[in-house]
C-alpha cells in the first residue's frame, strides 16, 4: 500500500525547506508535492539529494498553465517558468505537472471575452505544453477547480469538462483534489471510468462555514464534511495505485506547527486506509 506525500504549500514562507523535508520523513509520509517556491529555494540537484537520502519520492511539481495572461510580458514569463516546471519534473521524476488553466482576471479586469472564448483558449494552449511535456517524459495533470476559483485560478470547474479534455488529449491525466471536486454528483462514476488517467489524489478535509459569504477551507481529513476514506476505498476499487497527497495551505493551519499537522495527516490517511481495506 503506498503511503501518502505531502504538498510544500503548508509551509509558511520562510520555513525551511530542508526543515520540511524532515518532517514529513519523521512523519512517516512517502513523498512530497513541491511548489515554485520550494524550487526557487534550492538547485533541483540539491532537493533530489535531500529527497533521496530521506527515502521521499516527489508526486507533483506545483503549477504550470496560466494560459491567458493578456500583457505579453506576464505571457513570455508564464511560458519560461513552464519550461522550467517541466524540465524539474523530469530530473525529480516527477507523478505529475499539475497543470493550471489561468482565471478570469488573468485575461484582464474586466476582459470583455467571453468565458467560452477563455475556456477555448485554455484548450487550444494545451497541446503545445502537452508535446514539451512528453519531450521530457513528464505527465500533465490538469486539476478541475471548484467554480469559486475562476476569478484567479482556472475555468476548468467541473468533472464533465475534464472528461472532455481527457477524450481529445490521450497523454492528459488528472489532478484530482478533493477539496475542489467533492461536492460533484458525478464524482463516483468520474472514478469509475478514469481511473487509470488520474495521476495523483489530493486529500484534505473540507469546512464549510455557516456564514454564506464565506467560501470553504481545507482542514485535517478527519474534520470536515467530506468522506475521504470512502473516496480512498473507491479509488482502489478501480484499480487506482498512484500516489495521494495532502494538500493543507500554511493560512489554514489554525496557529498548529507544520510537524504536528503532518505527522496527523499521516495518521489520518493511515487509519482512513485501513478502515476501508477491512
């Protein structure tokens, strides 16, 4: 059974990347998702040494896309850290690029572009980052977002235009978190036809606030009202064997030290699994 990775995001700026390597070694955790920030902190050669002495595999490299920047500067920087995400993953040996589409104000604020004219443009950027990818040996993983995040994030919302783009891209794979596709009527079939295209999991719990203004937030996977260990059982009942990673953001640690959150997350996903395999 593999164990489970955890995600660099839970690192406060500042903290240590060493430091957070050796908490999740202590941790008993398997791997680790790492940000552009963790690769601006150190030479790839360097964080592969530090990865391999503590027996740490990497399950993703965090994030490439970001396709509809309207000011040609921001465009040609998108395409060069691209590059550079990509030829990261490859030496890391990377499960997946997750791969980011861009949001609305990242076309201009207002852009006076339809949201299906965007939603194309994310499309027809594909292939050409897909054919860099495979250049390297690396999988794209593009991760569906909740609708919340089309402002700055992605206009890829749901799991039927995933399905879509895994149809007309055959070397695509998907991102899937859990966080942002949980609440989706079509989650256990999705799981069902595509499991061999998911390439990493992401798990969190998910807190749903009672002020209706207030969007949800992740949380430990035993908190929350998201049935991860159900979610993990049906993974392996569809043959799924690829990595799972806890994604926690460094504002969602409620003042608790990365260590402990880590260490619990572990556990967590420890006893989530084997309550399922019984």
């Amino acid at each position: 059974m593999r164990g489970l990775s955890i995600n660099h995001y839970i690192a406060p700026t500042g903290y240590p990347l060493e430091r957070f390597f050796d908490d999740c070694a202590d941790s008993g955790a398997t791997g680790v998702g790492l940000t552009e920030r963790a690769l601006d902190e150190m030479p790839v050669a360097t964080i592969k040494e530090h990865l391999s002495k503590r027996k740490l595999a990497v399950t993703s490299v965090n994030s490439a896309g970001f396709f509809l920047w309207d000011a040609p500067e921001k465009s040609r920087k998108q395409r060069e850290v691209n590059a550079f995400l990509i030829d990261a993953s490859s030496a890391l040996e990377a499960s997946a690029l997750t791969t980011i589409g861009g949001g609305l104000t990242d076309a201009g604020e207002p852009s006076g572009t339809s949201l299906n004219t965007l939603r194309d443009r994310v499309v027809k950027s594909l292939p050409s980052l897909i054919d860099d990818a495979n250049i390297k040996g690396v999988r794209l993983g593009v991760e569906p977002m909740h609708p919340s995040r089309m402002p700055n994030k992605s206009l890829l919302n749901t799991l039927s235009q995933t399905e879509a783009l895994l149809s007309r891209f055959g070397d695509l794979t998907v991102m899937l978190d859990a966080f942002h596709t949980w609440w989706e009527p079509d989650l256990d079939s999705f799981i069902q036809r595509h499991a061999s295209r998911i390439s990493c999991v992401q798990l969190s719990g998910v807190r749903l606030s009672e002020n209706p203004a207030m969007a949800p937030s992740r949380c430990p996977m035993r908190e929350g009202c998201f049935d991860a260990g159900g979610m993990i059982s049906l993974l392996r009942e569809n043959g799924y064997d690829g990595p799972f990673e806890f994604e926690l953001f460094s504002h969602e640690l409620d003042g608790r030290e990365v260590s402990d959150v880590v260490r619990q997350a572990v556990a967590d996903f420890t006893n989530l699994s084997s309550a399922g395999a019984e």
